[in-house]
C-alpha cells in the first residue's frame, strides 16, 4: 500500500520540479529580453546624445563663425576661424559639408526663430492689452518684415554673396523653405487662419514683397534705410489695394472655373514645396 504513496509522491515532486524549472527558464528568458531591450534602448539614447551633443557643436560653431563674415565671407575659412575663437581646430569645418553654405542656412534659421519669438511674444502682449485700437494685418507685416530684413543689415556688404550662394541648384530648396516658412510665420501671427485661395496668394504676395525690398535694401545707403521702409511702405500698400479689386470684383469678371483652377494650381504649388521641403504648416 505505500508503493502508491511513494509513486504519487515521486511523481508529484517531478511534476513540481518540471513547474519550477519551467518558471526558472521563462524568468530568464523575460530577462535576457529585458536586457537586450534595455541594452537596445541605451544604445539609441547614447545615439541620439550623440547626435545632439554634436548638434550643439556644430551650431556653437557657427554663431560664432558669423562675426568673422564681414572680412571672410561667407565661406570654409569663415567658419575655421569660428571654431578657433572658441577653442576648436580650425580643420574641424570638415563637420560642415556645404561650407558657405551651411552657414548661411545657419543664419536663415537663427534669424527666423528669432523672428517667430518677437512675433509671438507681440501676439500676447496685443491679448493682454486693453487699448481698444487694434494692429491691422498691414501695420503687422510691415513691422514683421522690417524687423527681420534688420537682422541682414549687419552682414549687408556681404549679403550679395550669401543669396548668390544660396541660388546654386543644391542649395535653392533650403532657401525656398526659408522664404516659405517666414512669410507663413508672419501670416499666421498676423491673424491669418485663411483655409481657401486667400491662404496662397497672401503668402505669394508677401514672398515677392519681402525678396524685392530685401533686393532694394541693398542698394540704399539712405540714414537707417529710410527709403527701405518707405519702399516696403508702398509695396504693402499696392497690394493691399490689387487684394481689395479682386474681393470686390463680381463674380462674373472672375468665372468660377478659372478660380477654382488658380486655387488649384496654387494649391498644387505650395503642397508640393510643402513635400519636398518637408515642412509643416500647422501651429
């Protein structure tokens, strides 16, 4: 009678051994998968930390390379003297594959975010205020392109050969995506949240004002550019005006097929630079 007992017993110990055993291969299964996960996940920060701290090099870099283009250009030996004066090897411009050209992307950027954070910081201050008299859209555009074509003026003497630079067919995209992204910048803080054909033509029209009188600021040597702005003044004013024939126009001057084709095409223009380039216009 106790064969059985042992039996059940000898059985039940394997039967628990078996469980254990299996228990033990799972916890050590899930943990060489949480190691390599976790292993996996450190390697990706250590990336990504590697990635930004050279980031911040390049950028430290060149801001600094920007007080030596009045003398050097925008170029390679610019930006060797960049990092020198903040204690980086002169050969460590090899980080800047376009040379010239990254540098002036550098300044286009800087002088854009800058831009963007004077509007939005005015944009809060015009909710705060209780002054009942309101800025309009011409009185914003006019401030927020003479604001940012002043960031130019101190590399003036030079500019002519930051835009033939940034003309050469590898770099037109990036110039492109910088005009794009300031004129909707300045639309959107200007109040603009147009969602038909106004959306285009405002921000084509505002291109063509900012890339001509940025074209006039560097022929005039007027006291603080004052023909620059009264230029500025007069574009915004014609454009205003050609804005308000065309809203008041009738309909039947302007058939519905060749609107709806113009939005169209606008429409196509700006989506596919949007693609390309790679931007977002949402806020």
């Amino acid at each position: 009678m106790a064969m059985p007992s042992i039996l059940f017993v000898r059985k039940g110990l394997s039967l628990n051994g078996i469980r254990s055993l299996w228990t033990c291969r799972v916890l050590l299964t899930n943990q060489s998968e949480n190691a390599t996960t976790q292993q996996q996940s450190n390697q990706e920060q250590s990336k990504e930390s590697d990635e930004e701290y050279e980031k911040n090099i390049k950028a430290k870099i060149l801001t600094a390379s920007l007080k030596f283009v009045n003398d050097l250009g925008w170029n390679q030996q610019a930006i060797s003297a960049g990092a020198e004066s903040i204690g980086y090897p002169g050969v460590i411009h090899g980080l800047f594959p376009n040379r010239g050209a990254d540098l002036v992307q550098h300044f286009y950027l800087t002088c854009n975010c800058e831009l963007n954070k004077i509007l939005k910081e005015q944009a809060c201050k015009s909710k705060e205020s209780t002054d009942n008299e309101k800025v309009t859209m011409e009185s914003h555009v006019r401030y927020a392109v003479e604001t940012r074509l002043r960031m130019v003026i101190p590399y003036k003497r030079k500019w002519p050969e930051a835009l033939a630079l940034m003309a050469l067919p590898p770099n037109a995209p990036k110039a492109l995506a910088n005009l794009l992204t300031l004129v909707d910048d300045i639309c959107y803080h200007a109040g603009d949240r147009s969602v038909d054909f106004n959306w285009y033509t405002r921000r084509l029209v505002l291109a063509g004002i900012y890339k001509t009188t940025e074209l006039y600021m560097l022929q005039d040597n007027s006291e603080d550019h004052k023909q620059t702005w009264k230029f500025l003044e007069r574009r915004i004013q014609d454009a205003t005006q050609i804005h308000s024939v065309l809203t008041t126009t009738s309909d039947m001057a302007l058939p519905e097929q060749a609107v709806n084709r113009a939005t169209e095409v606008a429409s196509a223009v700006f989506g596919t630079a949007r693609n390309i380039l790679g931007l977002n216009w949402n806020k």
